[in-house]
C-alpha cells in the first residue's frame, strides 16, 4: 500500500477510538498499527507496504479497541520503567503514575545498599504483574526481592514475568505473608486496591470491565487493604525500614478522615509519614518509617 493508505489507516483508527471514548486515540492507533505490523511505533513511517490481510487484523483490533478493550491486552505488553511486561485477561494493567512509586522503593533500596553496605530487602504486596518487583531487580543487582500476589490468574502473570530474575514470588495473601522474614525487611511497597465500592459507575471501562476487581476495589472508603498493609508493614520491616503505598489522588492528606496518610500517622508506630504527588501534582502515595 502507499503511504497516503498508511496514513489513512491511522486517521481511520483513530476516528474509530475518538468515537468509542478511547482517552488517547492518536496514540493507540499508531501502537496497534506497529504491533500489527511487528515494529516501533516510530519505525512506522518507514513502513512502505501493508497487506489486506495486514489491514483487517488491524481494524479488528481497532474496533475491540475502539470497545475499551486496555490496548495492552490487545498487544500483549505493557511497558513499566525500563521493562516490558507481559499483560492480559487476568492481570491488572501497570500504569504509569505507579513508575513513581517504583521508582521510590528503587531509591530506598540502593540507599540501603550504599549506607549499610549490604543486599537490601523488599518486600512488593499485592505484585499483580510483577511489575514492581521486576523494576527492582532490574535496577538494584543483588537486592533481595519477595513478592506476593493473592489471584491465581495475576499469580500466573507475575511467574511469567518474574521468571529466572531470582524473586521469591508467592501466592498467597498480603495480610500474611512472609511471616518468616518478620523483622528483618528494608523496604515495604505496595500499589493495593484503592478504590471505594460506591465508586463503580466512575471507574474507566478499561479497568471496570477488563481489570480483576480484586485489584480495585477495596471497602467502603477504598482503604480496608492500606490498613492491612499498614500492619502488616509493621510486622515485616526492621526498626527504621520503609514502607510505600500508592493512592487515590482523593485520598492525600488532604482527603476524608486524613485519607491514607492518616492510616499511618493514627497508629503511632510511625515517623516521616509523608505523601508524594505525581507528575501533574495530584496526591498519588504515602511513605512511613517504622519508629525505631
């Protein structure tokens, strides 16, 4: 095909998921056309001949798409920091403002590694996709990483992904697990399940319909599982060890009742509870020291 045709499909595509309320149809357009065709999106423009058989795969998969399908189901990867993971039915998809978080517990670890001169310990509840723990790995060589994801299908996900890296991935739930290393971790992280139940009509179809609720949902205010991992944080960090979680941008400091800062602050077992924004300054985590 020419490269009018090319360029065509693309305006073709994103009509199609502008129609169906997709928030970025430009961008998913051109991803579904380069997995298509099996290249970078920014090697498209390179692209000099497209099949029918090319084309119609393509439409397809712009019309499931176009239906809220995540794109990532459809292509099968998800990108996080500096690894590709792979995703689908059954596993919550990574997303980007969660790289933050990540990218804290990465910042503990290698102080950790620097100050005491040792292997640091991280423990990533609730890993889904293994997303977390595998940007661990892939960032601080020699940390010693424990992961934990309760559903059997994001469980699935997350062997896949953490495959050979050394993790110590198990199944099972956060609220006790890793007994064993009780005491003796650096660095807690967690992106739990946040969202309030009275919240289900607000939530993106993509997540609605598509993520395990598992993931999502957890209580009335969205907080039950920050206040297991509250405790169970508790339980699991040396004196002086860290703990990270991701939030509600409703539920920074700022929020209902102190939202999940106050989880930690009302305990007592805590100091430096502070919160984080992300890159478009909306309250997105919570990190806490264990009092020594």
């Amino acid at each position: 095909m020419s490269d009018v045709t090319r360029r065509g499909l693309l305006a073709t595509g994103t009509v199609l998921l502008r129609e169906g309320g997709v928030a970025s149809p430009e961008y998913d357009a051109a991803e579904l056309l380069a997995h298509v065709l099996g290249v970078s999106r920014g090697a498209l423009v390179l692209v000099d001949h497209i099949t029918d058989e090319q084309a119609d795969a393509y439409l397809a998969l712009v019309g499931r798409r176009a239906a809220r399908e995540p794109l990532q189901h459809l292509t099968g990867v998800a990108h996080f920091r500096h690894v590709e993971l792979g995703v689908g039915p059954g596993v919550f998809v990574p997303r980007p403002e969660t790289e933050l978080l990540a990218g804290w517990a990465i910042e503990q670890a290698v102080r950790v590694a620097g100050e005491e001169g040792r292997e640091p310990v991280v423990v990533d509840l609730c890993t889904g996709s293994g997303a977390i723990a595998r940007s661990i790995v892939d960032e601080v060589p020699g940390a010693l990483v424990h992961a934990v994801e309760l559903d059997e299908a994001a469980h699935a996900w997350a062997t896949r992904n953490l495959a050979g890296l050394g993790v110590d991935l198990r199944h099972g739930d956060m609220a006790t697990a890793f007994d064993d290393l009780a005491a003796g971790v650096d660095v807690v992280v967690c992106n739990p399940p946040y969202i309030p139940l009275e919240a289900w009509e607000s939530v993106a179809a993509e997540a609605r319909d598509h993520d395990p609720h598992l993931a999502l949902f957890s209580g009335q205010d969205g907080l039950d599982a920050m206040r297991v991992l509250e405790e169970r944080a508790a339980l699991l960090l040396r004196p002086g060890g860290v703990v990270g979680a991701e939030h509600a941008d409703e539920q920074g400091p700022d929020g209902l009742g102190g939202g999940a800062p106050a989880v930690f602050a009302a305990t007592g077992r805590w100091a430096d509870v502070r919160d984080h924004v992300d890159l478009a300054g909306r309250a997105r985590f919570t990190t806490a020291r264990l009092a020594r």
